[in-house]
C-alpha cells in the first residue's frame, strides 16, 4: 500500500475565498467593457481578457494583429494548472456559478455507494465509472466536438464555432444585452431627476446623458445567454463541463498538469467532495480526478471532513498511456465531428454567402470578406466601442455564417468620419487598426439616391438633409427642371451612411448606402488607392449654381409651390 | 399663442420671477396668463433695449479675445445684455467633430471669451448649449468646446442628445411652424447670446444667426420634408430670439457647408449686434458665398424673419461700425 505524504498545505479558511478572487476578475471585466467607448485611452488594458483566450488568438492567426503573449501564459497556465481559468478567471463561469446558487444547484450530496477500503488505492481503479443518471447529457462529450469544430471552422476559414469562446460570448452579451439595458435604466432615472434638477440648478446633471445603443440581434443573443445559464438546472456549471470549447482546451493541456487533485489514504469515502465537484470531475471512485474536468476550484479540499485532499505541484509519478478525453468515444466523436463539418461547409455554401445577395456593409479597415469571416470571433468588442452604434450584431439575416458579425445599420446611425475605435478594439484584427486619415479613406461602399422617394426629386421640397450630414460633400445639388436636386458624387462618397440616418422619408430612406465600390485590403494604404482611382476626399469647387438676383425675388422659392 | 400654464418648461413658479424683466420672464408670463391672443407673439421677443431705434451692427477686424471686447463696448457693454444674476444661454455652433480651423463649428477661444465676460457681468450661470447633429461626446471634445469651457465656474457645457431634453411649445400665431420642441435651457435663460459661425449652407445658401437657432430644437428633419424650410426658420425664430448674436467669422467656410470639407476664407473679424437679422445681413454681404456676391434679400430665411418682424434686412438702415482690434 502506498502511502502518500501528507504535505503542507494551506487550509480552507486561511487562503482567500475562491469568490472573492472570481469577483474581483468578473469586477475587472466589466470595468473594461464598460470602459469600451470614446475616448480611447492607451493605458487601458480593453482587450485583456480576449487577448487572454488562446481561442481567439488562433483565430488572429489569419488576420493582422498579432499579440500572443496573453494566449501563450494562458497555455503555459493549462499545462501547470490546468482549468484554474475557468474556477477564478472566466467571466462567463462567474455568471454560471451566480445563476446555480440562484437555482439552489450547490452542494448537492448525492448518496454515494461506499467502496471497498480494498480498492482505495491509487491507481488500480478501473479506466471508466458509471455515470450518474443526472450527469448523462452532462458527460456525452459535446465539448471535444465543439472544440474540434473550432479548428475545423477556423482550418475552412470559418470563425463561426467561436460564436460559443465564452470571453467572447461574455463580452457580447455584455455589449448587445446588459449595456444598452443599463443605460436605459440610467437615463430614465436622469430624465425622472430633470425636473428637479432644473429647479435645483443642476444643469450638469439635467442635460446629461448617455448615448442609447440598441441592438437588432439583442434578442438572439439573450436567448443564447440564458441557454448557457438555464442548463445549470440540469447540473451544477453545465456549460463548463460539457459544452465550453475553451475549457475543453485547457483540460485538454491540464491533463498532464502537475497541479491536481491528490487523495490520501484517509479517505473514508463518506463522497462528499463529489457532492461538492461543481464540474463533476469526482467520479465513483473518490480517488480518481478527471484532470479534463477539474476546474481546481478546491471545493473537495473545503468539505474533506478527515483533510484527505489536496492540491499540489508534483509531476505524476507515473508515465501512463493517456486515454481518449473522458466521457468521449472514439466513435462519437467522429460522429459529431462530421455533423460539425457538414455544418461548417453548408453555411459557406449559403447563396448568401457565396454570392453576396445581401447589402452586406462592413466596418471601414475590415478585411476581405473571406478572411473576415475566418478571423472574426463575434466578440461585441467593436458593437459596445461603436460611437454612433451603426454596428449592430448580424442575426440569421444574412446568413448563419455572418451571425454575430459587425454590419452597419446606416438607417440607424451613420459611421462616424473622425472614429476608429473599432478597429482598435478588435482582439483578432478582422478590422484593422487603421489611424483616421487611413479610416477617412477606407470605403464603406457608395450612397445611392432613390428618386422616386426622395422628397427634393418626387416632391420638390428643399430637403438638403444628406448634404447637411455629409462630412465628405459628397451630394451635389444641382438645377434640375427648376429645383434643386441631390446627385451622389461617387468620386468622394466614403458610404459613412450619414445621409441614409438623417433622410427624413419615413421607413427605408430614399438615399441608401451600398457595399459597391468598398475597398477591403489587408495590407496596404486605402488613401493610396483611393488617389490611384482618382476619389478624393479633400475639399473641392462647389458646384451648386446661385440663382442670379432678380429684383429681391428668390429663385429658390420659385421652384417651391 | 403659447397655449397654458402647463406648458411651463419647468416646475419652477413663475409668479415668483415676475419681480425682473427679462425674456423669460415675459415668455412665462404669457405661457402662464394667457395673455390677449391678439398679442403678437413677436412682440414678446422683441428686443428690450432697442425698440425705436436704429439697429447697430459692428463689425471688429482682429483676433478674437480683443474684437470681442472692442464689439461689446461698441454695442454698450456686456452689461447691457447680462444683468446680475440672470441665467445665460450661449449657443454656438458644436453640431460636428471638426476642429475650428474647419471653420464648420464656432471657435472655442470666442465661447470662452463670450462666457467670461458674461460671469463677470454678474451672471449667475452660464449655459453653453447645442444639439450636435453627431456624437455628442465627440462633438464636444473635437471641437474644442470642452477643454474651452471645462475649467470655467458656473459654465454647463450641453450637448442635447435626448427628447426629454425639449419642451413643447405651442405657437397659434404663425403658418408653417404650428408646435415645436425647444431645448428647456433656452426657455429657462434670461439671455440668449448666439453665436454662429459663418458658413455656407446647401439649402438655406448661409448659415448664420437665424439658422443657427435650429440647434435648440429637437425635430429639424420635418423643416426639411414637411415645411417649407425658410418659412419655418422665419416661424422658429419668433419664439428664440437672440439678445445678442455675434457671428463668428474669424474663418468662414464659403463654400461646402454647413459640414464641409470646403473652402475656408480667413476673414478675421466678429460680427455683432443685438437685431439678429441685421448682423445676419451684414454677414451675407460681408463675404462671396460660393464664389458669388449676393445680397441679404436673396436669402429667402432672412426675407421671411425680416417680414415677420424679428429685425432690419435693409442694410441702409442699419448703423455699421467697423472697428480693428491691435493685434496682441
């Protein structure tokens, strides 16, 4: 029998709790999505938890930013420690562990078959348990396939199994979901205060407010939120354990860690660390860890009533033949693999996709549409830094494959001409951190007028609305029958969308921005082509023609009826 | 006219301002009595210190801190306009994120200037006020106006950016502009400064002082696509008077406005007067507008103030004051 030293360890009350540590990360992460907006300051760390995720760095791989340091420590943390991320770091598994405490998920002590003390050896076990009933779907293996499909996706330059990369996932529920729902609180409570402000004096806060965004896929994305939280019902962190595909990959590079669960022989296998595994990485057998699963939260350590468990840096002692991840066969797997790819193929071969049927309007600095797609991780970053919040989250709209990707919704609001925060957010650079000359000249697409709704060509009137909005003067009004009519000139339309926001024409606008004419590139100056294709976006001879003077009477009136 | 008492922009008495006379409280006073409904709504407006007499323009040649002293002398102090303890509303342009030298938004140093010499006549606070047509944050901090007015004491920088923001106001008196929302500062100032920058404007040819007042209102797309444009500015400017208008034109944009990018022209002076269409026709004259000479009857806004009331587009009979500032 052997005898496994007992070692020096901290106890359970001396070392500080593990949700206070996660508290204080989930406090960070919020204060760097909150601090997502204008004015961009350099000592802000903003992309310090998306840097972190090895995920989304592999995705960064195909495009033009390249920091790995973050993802690196982040690996050489899974192989030391493996899953500690995910107990004290990861935001999502904070809101996870709030939400089970919410349903009453903790601590729950299932009755446990005593083992015979004969057995309670260290390595003699059997290779596999049975499962607990409850745990069933828990432990079917759908992480290793999620994360098979991330390389997959990202080997067919398809970014889109990252949708479910929790940093990510987090980080846009925050920027389409709590944000704009916190600034509605906010704002109420500043307009329910105006009245008393204003008598008080107290200008600064009667005329303050926030600007309101708001979010077309909100909805999409709160149902895949409370999806994530809900399966708690089911089992204690039931996204972690079975679905995250980052937490895949760490257990996956923790599984040689020399960080793990360590058991004495005083065990009296009473089965309350299994209880207490919020991961379910303590099997039938008490001794046994499944190091995939072991987040190393140390709950088993906090409820041993005899101080049998604990945790430490000791390489195994034994070399062994290391099994396929648990919970997973062989033949599952490729299974759910070729389910997966069959999926990651069709959404490229969506009509959508392959011919563009859709005014599909990318944020200046994106890359081209392909390696676009491959490199952008659906994040929200660029949605919750967007000054105007044009960028909005595509839905199913257009396409499975764009979901989650930044589009412009130019009716909404333009793209701001003196702004790119959003390429100066964005972890994997699918757009690229352009500097605002770059940004002024980087097209969008081109405006085009619809005469039939506009009111200056069908109706007469003196509406110069685009024009007034047009940071580049690129509409023209020039005589037409009489009246003063809008022309788009192409040669200086940037396709910021300015002039679609402010149209008056109730519903779709009669002037409406298309993706003709856009320039993505990843490399190379946009005001360089821009100067090749002779488009220019310095300032020009007006051409609007002045009515001469006729006796005090006004030409432009007499276009007016 | 302005309809009832529940129109207050406030829930400040108005019984109790009734002890100074000042646009607001003449304003209130009507919102509140019911006046005769005869009671032109122009008159309510009209300027307190300048009824009868000939309206003065003066046009100040120089840089901006030492014209705008000199313009003030020669309109008889700040004094004559900013009474101790009265409520200020300044309303430059801040609608875009672009840098004074674009010459599309006024100049800070003038703003600050204006607010300075408005604490120093005793003003209890100083509102400097816009609704940015962009983001406001960055209309604020690109143009200048925040590092401008940041430090001062007593001085809101505001830019409007919610509909809460804006009061209804009623008018029964004009044609073409039956209701409109206004910013609650502006009705709640007991002077108005504006302070425009001048510039070109694709629809109205300038955007001076009268169009100028178009950013202390919430809805502007309708002047666009329902009303006729020029009678509304005519209609709006019946209820926002300014005291004081004092145009920008150390740079003018003359051509590409109002937004730009265009041509820029140095003019160098600051035009002011208290009859706001005066210094609006003066500065039509003062510069070519797209390369072009025209006169203040061609501009069909100014025509339309000018036949509702509001001050003299006939430039010879206005006195004109040119003075030149020493350059520091």
């Amino acid at each position: 029998m052997k005898k496994v030293p007992s070692e020096p360890r901290l106890r359970a009350g001396s070392r500080p709790k593990k949700w206070v540590i996660q508290a204080i990360c989930f406090s960070v992460f919020l204060f760097l999505c909150i601090s997502m907006q204008y004015p961009w300051r350099s000592w802000i760390p903003y992309r310090l938890f998306l840097d972190l995720d090895p995920l989304s760095s592999l995705a960064a791989l195909s495009g033009t930013r390249q920091f790995f340091l973050l993802a690196l420590l982040m690996v050489v943390v899974g192989l030391v420690w493996g899953r500690i991320f995910c107990a004290y770091v990861c935001p999502l598994g904070f809101c996870i562990d709030v939400v089970d405490h919410g349903l009453g998920k903790t601590g729950r002590r299932p009755a446990i078959r005593k083992r015979p003390q004969d057995e309670a050896e260290e390595g003699v076990q059997p290779e596999t348990w049975p499962e607990p009933s409850r745990g069933a779907l828990a432990s079917s293996g759908l992480q290793w396939v999620l994360l098979g499909m991330v390389f997959v996706g990202l080997a067919f330059k398809n970014s889109l199994p990252l949708v479910l990369d929790p940093i990510g996932l987090a980080t846009r529920s925050f920027a389409v979901i709590f944000y704009p729902l916190g600034i509605w609180v906010a704002n109420g409570t500043i307009g329910l205060l105006r009245p008393l402000a204003e008598q008080r004096g107290w200008y600064g806060l009667a005329y303050y407010a926030l600007p309101q965004p708001g979010f077309q896929a909100a909805i999409g994305n709160l149902a895949l939120l409370a999806l994530v939280l809900g399966l708690g019902l089911l089992t204690r962190r039931f996204w972690c354990r079975s679905l995250c595909p980052l937490g895949a990959l760490l257990g996956l590079l923790g599984r040689l860690a020399p960080s793990r669960r360590r058991v004495t022989a005083a065990c009296t296998a009473c089965g309350q660390c299994q209880g207490a595994c919020p991961m379910g990485a303590i099997g039938e057998d008490p001794f046994r860890t499944r190091q995939s699963a072991c987040i190393q939260c140390k709950s088993c350590q906090a409820v041993c009533p005899v101080d049998a468990i604990s945790f430490s840096l000791r390489p195994r002692r034994e070399a062994r033949y290391l099994p396929l991840p648990e919970g997973l066969s062989r033949r599952n797997f490729f299974f759910g693999m070729g389910f997966g790819s069959m999926a990651i193929v069709l959404t490229r071969l969506d009509p959508r996709y392959v011919k563009k049927t859709d005014r599909t309007l990318r944020p200046p600095g994106a890359l081209p549409e392909e390696d676009f797609l491959a490199t952008c991780i659906r994040c929200g970053a660029c949605l919750r830094i967007c000054v105007t919040c044009t960028l909005q989250a595509s839905g199913m709209e257009k396409g499975l494959i764009r979901w989650g990707t930044p589009i412009h919704n130019m009716r909404f609001a333009g793209c701001e001409q003196q702004c790119n925060l959003c390429g100066k957010i964005c972890p994997t650079g699918a757009i690229r951190d352009l500097p605002l000359i770059e940004r002024q000249h980087a097209k969008i697409g081109t405006a085009v007028i619809i005469r039939e709704t506009c009111v200056a060509w069908a109706k007469n009137r003196l509406c110069l609305l685009c024009d007034e909005a047009c940071p580049y003067n690129a509409i023209v009004f020039q005589p037409v029958e009489g009246y003063k009519r809008p022309f788009v000139d192409e040669s200086r339309c940037n396709g910021c969308g300015m002039c679609e926001a402010v149209c008056p024409v109730n519903g779709e606008a009669a002037i409406v921005v298309y993706p003709m004419g856009e320039i993505r590139q990843k490399e190379g100056s946009y005001k360089e082509i821009l100067n090749r294709e002779r488009i220019f976006l310095e300032p020009k001879k007006d051409l609007l023609e002045l009515p001469e003077r006729t006796d005090g009477s006004l030409i432009q009136d007499e276009g007016m009826d | 006219m302005f309809g009832d008492a529940r129109n207050l922009p406030c829930g400040r008495s108005w019984s109790l301002t009734m002890k100074a006379v000042s646009r607001r409280t003449i304003l209130k006073g009507a919102l509140a009595s019911c006046l005769p409904l005869s009671f032109p709504s122009v008159v309510l407006s009209r300027d307190r210190n300048e009824t009868g007499a000939r309206p003065r323009v003066v046009q100040v040649q120089g840089p901006i801190e030492a014209s705008l002293h000199i313009l003030l002398e020669e309109l008889g102090g700040v004094s004559r306009f900013v009474k101790s303890g009265d409520t200020v509303l300044i309303k430059p342009n801040m609608s875009f994120p672009n840098p004074s030298e674009q010459a599309t938004t006024t100049d800070p140093s003038l703003v600050r200037a204006m607010a300075r010499h408005c604490l120093r006549a005793g003003a209890k606070r100083v509102l400097v006020a816009d609704h940015p047509m962009r983001a406001v944050k960055l209309c604020l901090e690109m143009t200048g106006m925040k590092e401008a007015c940041g430090d001062l004491p007593s001085v809101h920088l505001i830019g409007a950016s919610q509909e809460g923001m804006f009061h209804q106001v009623t008018l029964s008196r004009t044609k073409e502009l039956q209701a409109v929302k206004v910013l609650r500062a502006a009705l709640d100032a007991d002077v108005q400064i504006n302070l425009p920058r001048m510039k070109s404007h694709g629809a109205t040819t300038v955007s001076l002082g009268m169009k100028g007042n178009m950013g202390l209102i919430w809805d502007r797309a309708i002047f666009h696509s329902r009303l006729d444009l020029n009678e509304a500015i005519g209609d709006l400017n019946t209820l926002i008077r300014a005291d004081l208008t004092i145009l920008d034109g150390s740079r003018a944009l003359i051509a590409g406005g109002p937004l730009g990018p265009g041509p820029v022209e140095e003019l160098g002076c600051l035009i002011g007067g208290a009859d706001p269409v005066a210094v609006d026709a003066f500065g039509v004259q003062r510069v070519e507008w797209y390369g072009k000479r025209i006169a203040p009857d061609q501009i069909p806004h100014l025509v339309a103030c000018h036949k509702r009331g509001i001050g003299e587009i006939d430039l010879d009979r206005v006195d004109i004051v040119s003075r030149k500032a020493p350059a520091s």
